[in-house]
C-alpha cells in the first residue's frame, strides 16, 4: 500500500492497569494484565498526569523509567490522577503480534524450522496423505502393536524370509504340509522298531505316521523278530525247565533279527509283542522200547500259571539215534507277562537228549509272523 508521506510506524501498544495515588510518593510499578511490564524508554510512552501529558525528556523530564518502575520528578499527593500511561513498544520494530493475528501469507516459504515446533504439536490430523514413507521410518521402529491384526499379507513377505526361529514348536500342523513336500532327504538304510515312517494315506490325501514294525508288519515286507538259541550239553534226566547249557546259536554265518528273545533260568521273554512261531529241533538216543521227549510251556501271567503247548517226542525199539521237531503258534501280546519254558521229560536210564555247542543238534526257534491277535 502507498503512502503520501512518511510511511506510519508500527508499535506494540499497551494501556498499564490503572494506577492509583499514594500520598507522598513518586515512584509507581507499571503492569499490563497484572503482569510487570517494561517501556523501550521514557520516549516510547505518553503519559498523562492530571489531565495533562507529561514531558518524557529534556532538562527537565517529568518522570524517569527504571526496569517497570516510573518515578515522577516529585511526589504525588492525594487527589492527584494518573490518568493512563500508554506504551508504545519499539515503534521501529514490529514487536509481539497479537493472538492469532499471523496468516500463513505473512511467513516466509521454508522459514519454520523443527525447533519452533512444540513437542507432541504434529498430529494426524496435518499429515497428508500417502507422505510418510519408507525414509521417515527409523529401523526397527515398527513393533507387533503397531501392526493391525490381519494386516500382513504374502505379498508384503520377501520369499525364504521366514526362518526356522521365528516359527513357534509345534505351530506346523499336516494340514499345511504339501503331500509330496518330503522328498529328496538322505536316505535311511536301517532303522529301528521304534522309528517313525512317514506315508501319504491315499483316501485321505494326507500324511501319516508309524512305527517302523507296523509299517513292515502292515505291508508285509518280512520278518521283525526271529532268534535260536541251543542245547550244548546233552541230557540225562528229566529237567523242568531247561535252563543249564543253553546259548544263542554263534556260528559265525547266524544273525537274529530285531532284538530278539532273553533266556533267564530257563525262561524265555519276547523283545517285542507279535504273533510268533516256536519249534524244536531235536536229537537224541533213547533205549529200547523207551520214549524221549520235550515238551513246551506257555504262561500269560508271568510265571503264576503255565499251560503245556505241545510235546516233542521220540522212541525206538532198539538203541539208535533219532530226530523230532514240532511246533506252534504263541500269541505274546505283553512281553512283561507273556513267556515259554522247556522241560526234558520221560528220560530213563540210558535214554538221552542230545547237546553239541558247536553245530545244532537240539535247538529252539522263535519267529515272529506278525502283529499280536
């Protein structure tokens, strides 16, 4: 805007609170709103004294200014009036605007700076939309609580970003296993019984589990159990159970299968339940006219109670040499409870069982043909 003239100037204009008279007393506080105020100077204030405005300078001012206080050349008696005291403010200067009194148009393009920011003072509200960006972002300032429930996507995770550690034990249920996404692992040439085997059920196009023993016995694929154990010493008498001068068969071209069965004093316990085939091998030499026989005993009840299986028997009228063999069917379906014993029977004087430690000439199989019924 032009002017004609001197171009006016702009102050801070204050009025002081009303200031009443003491007797006797010269100097007075100025305030604005109850506040101290301090003048620029003497020069920058109209006062009025008495109707009459007084005279800031010169040889003879009509009051000073120190700090807040003003001090009239004399003492103020009662009836006296300070009529007001106007400040003006550095007139050459623009001052403190008032309240709410600066537009954006007065402030000068990338003048605000983040120290003239109050703490807290940008909210949601002043950010535009679609600014914040990836920059803004400090590292590992993004937490859990954070992140809206449901709000990650597959196509916000970067592929084999996800290692083993960040998945909870357990979390991986079949039902996110992909039926053929085992493949190309080591292969495993021998496991035991107890080892888990992975399947794809066909009907339920799923995976399943089981032990290595059910997975044999359930595909038929051959024989878990199977030991021999032998007499090495022939026998002369009647003996229940046999339990002296027996031994697993060590020849060096024998091998049992699976763990096997355990001779103690005489009696034999299974190492794994199953349906199992026992047999006896037998030689001897009884007298003329006389019987020789082995006879097996079962019991399900550890020992208490023994029931005869079957009996193994020979003879002959004259004093030779004869071979036997027979067998059955055990069903062990305890191995704490289930187990056999054999006894030498209807040996007489002369009569006798054959025993050899070095080939098998009587012994005792046991196999497993599969599950327990």
């Amino acid at each position: 805007m032009a002017y004609i003239g001197r171009e006016p100037q702009i102050g801070n204009y204050q009025i002081c609170d009303a200031i009443s008279v003491v007797n006797g007393q010269a100097a007075y506080t100025m305030q604005v709103n109850s506040v101290n105020v301090i003048p620029e100077s003497a020069n920058h204030m109209i006062v009025s004294l008495n109707g009459v405005i007084q005279n800031p300078g010169g040889d003879n001012p009509s009051y000073t200014i120190a700090s807040s206080t003003i001090t009239f050349s004399s003492n103020l008696a009662t009836g006296d009036s300070i009529d007001f005291i106007y400040l003006l403010g550095n007139v050459l200067d623009l001052g403190t605007p008032s309240d709410d009194t600066v537009t954006g148009a007065k402030i000068v393009d990338n003048a605000i700076n983040s120290e003239h920011y109050t703490d807290g003072s940008i909210d949601t509200a002043h950010i535009a939309d679609v600014q914040v960006t990836t920059g803004k972002i400090a590292a590992d300032a993004i937490t859990a609580a954070k992140i809206a429930d449901n709000a990650v996507v597959t196509a916000g995770i970067n592929a084999d970003a996800i290692t083993a550690a960040k998945i909870a034990d357990n979390a991986i249920s079949e039902e996110h296993l992909d039926v053929t996404a085992v493949t190309g692992h080591t292969a495993e040439t021998s496991i035991a019984d107890g080892d888990l085997v992975l399947i794809h059920d066909a009907s339920a196009s799923a995976l399943r589990k089981m032990t290595k023993a059910n997975f044999v016995s359930g595909i038929g694929g051959g024989l878990t159990e199977a030991d021999q154990f032998r007499l090495t010493t022939t026998i002369t008498a009647n003996v229940d159970p046999i339990s002296a001068n027996l031994e697993r068969v060590d020849d060096a071209t024998f091998s049992k299968i699976g763990t096997g069965v355990t001779n103690s004093s005489g009696v034999f316990s299974f190492g794994a339940t199953g349906l199992y085939k026992i047999s006896i091998f037998m030689s001897g030499q009884p007298t003329a006219n006389d019987n020789v026989a082995i006879s097996l005993y079962g019991t399900s009840d550890n020992g208490s109670n023994y029931d005869h299986l079957f009996q193994n028997t020979f003879g002959a009228d004259t004093n030779a040499v004869i071979s036997a063999s027979n067998s059955t069917f055990f069903n062990c379906t305890n191995v704490s409870t289930h187990k056999v014993k054999f006894a030498a029977e209807t040996i007489t004087s002369g009569s006798e069982i054959a025993g050899n430690t070095g080939a098998n000439t009587t012994s005792f199989q046991f196999i497993r043909l599969g599950d327990s019924q």
